[in-house]
C-alpha cells in the first residue's frame, strides 16, 4: 500500500474509475472512508479498528439539502427469469408491472409490485451461477399482522420453500421467517419491527428476545410487543427434540448468513 492511500488519496475511491481499472469493491479489500477518499484496509485492520460506539455516534450531519424517504426498490440478478418470476408471483404474491424483453436489456427485466408503487423489486436474467451472497445479505418483505406470518409458515411449506429461521431476531425485534429464493438469495417476510419515534429512542439491547420459534416469540414478547394471535390453531406444538433440532438448525444457518465458518 503506499503512501498516498495511507493519506486517503486513493484514486481508486470511486466505483466508476474503480471500474476503468479493472477493481472491484470485493477484489479491492475493505475501504475506510477518510474524508475525501478511501483508504484500503485489510480484513484484519479493519477489524482491529471496529468500534460499536464509534458507530452508533456517527448519525445525519446538520443542514443536509435532501432527505430519503424510504427505501424505494432492489433489482437482484437471476438466472432463470421465468422461473423467479413465477416464484415471485405464486409463492409470495408479487405481480408484474413491466417487462423489458432480452434486447433491451440482456437477459430481460421484470418490474414487479407488492403494493402501489410500481415496483418494489426487480430481475434482471444475467446471473451464471446461484447467488453466492458477497454484497446482499438478504431482502426483507412486511406483513400485515402476525397471523400472517404464521400462514406464511405454513404457505412456504406447503410450496416446499424450506425456512432458514422463523422467530423474532435482536435489534429490530421484528418477528420472522426466512428462506431462500430460487437463486439463493436471502429473503424475509416479517411483522413488528420496532418503530423509532421523534426522540430517536431505540429499544436497548437489554430489551432483546432472540427467539427460535414462532411460538417461542409469541409465547415471550419484548417489552411492548402484543404478539396476541387471533387464529390460534395456526401456533403449533413441539417436542423437546424438536425444539432442539430448530435451534441448532437455526444457529447454523445464522452463522452461514454472517460469513462464520464455525
């Protein structure tokens, strides 16, 4: 590395120019921004440098001329576009807005909506091989209530979607499942995420339930959480045996989801 990336001045710091040189994000090892540039850290360094309070300190500068509403959409890659389309549509319900056929855009691309805008999500059929998870850990879709997550359970098994994890995670306290698309891609389908108000209070780590079950995170509420469940035939009872078998197979595929190999 030499001096001046140690001084932030890497001309590599923008994806453009990045590009033009034949480096990409993953190829070019973590970046730390530095002011006006990017100086390059290896896996270790960085590491070495992570500070949760640094982070949690770090917020909105005052005077910004724009402020984002929302998150708008995500376009993934596929590699069979039909296949996920059909995926999208008949297991979780998504429809089609527009379709650019394979001379617009190699491979073709579909728009499709889960609500009024006019897409939420996108493909574009130029992927080779299965998602292999480096940039985008996973995508998360809202439901209306908990009951519908719990048809939900039942709905993706019914499809033969097998689920990564159903329960509530830490931060967020949102109640959960998820599975993989047909390329591999990560997906949620989640109900209850906390809500931060005008004080900018977040729940405190003190108040988290990581829970392996749905029924587990129903059974245990956070504090403020109505987990009250209005078709209660949907909850289901299990083993011990069972129970166990969910958690580890719940903790193995967290682990994976976050890059830990042991």
């Amino acid at each position: 590395m030499d001096a001046r990336h140690e001084a932030g001045h890497d001309e590599r710091r923008v994806p453009g120019s990045a590009r033009q040189a034949g480096v990409t994000w993953a190829a070019a090892g973590l970046k730390l921004a530095t002011g006006r540039g990017f100086r390059l850290l290896s896996r270790e360094d960085e590491m070495a440098r992570f500070d949760p309070e640094r982070l949690k300190a770090m917020t909105r500068p005052g005077g910004m001329p724009f402020r984002i509403g929302k998150i708008g959409h995500v376009v993934l890659h596929c590699r069979d576009i039909e296949r996920t389309v059909r995926f999208y549509t008949e297991v979780l319900g998504f429809k089609v807005s527009d379709v650019y056929p394979d001379e617009m855009v190699p491979g073709g691309m579909v728009f499709m909506r889960c609500a009024s805008d006019h897409h939420g999500i996108g493909f574009v059929g130029c992927m080779d091989e299965e998602s292999e998870h480096i940039e985008l850990n996973h995508v998360a879709f809202e439901l209306g209530s908990l009951d519908e997550v719990l048809r939900a359970r039942e709905h993706l098994e019914a499809h033969g979607v097998p689920l990564d994890f159903e329960g509530r995670r830490r931060a967020g306290s949102q109640i959960s499942l998820e599975f993989n698309d047909p390329d591999g891609h990560r997906l949620e389908l989640f109900w209850g995420l906390d809500v931060v108000g005008t004080d900018d209070q977040i729940r405190p780590a003190a108040q988290w339930k990581w829970a392996h079950s749905l029924e587990e995170a129903i059974a245990d509420p956070c504090v403020g959480q109505d987990t009250h469940v209005n078709d209660t035939h949907l909850l289901r009872k299990r083993s011990d045996d069972e129970k166990k078998r969910n958690l580890e197979h719940s903790l193995t595929t967290q682990r994976a989801k976050l890059g830990q190999t042991t």
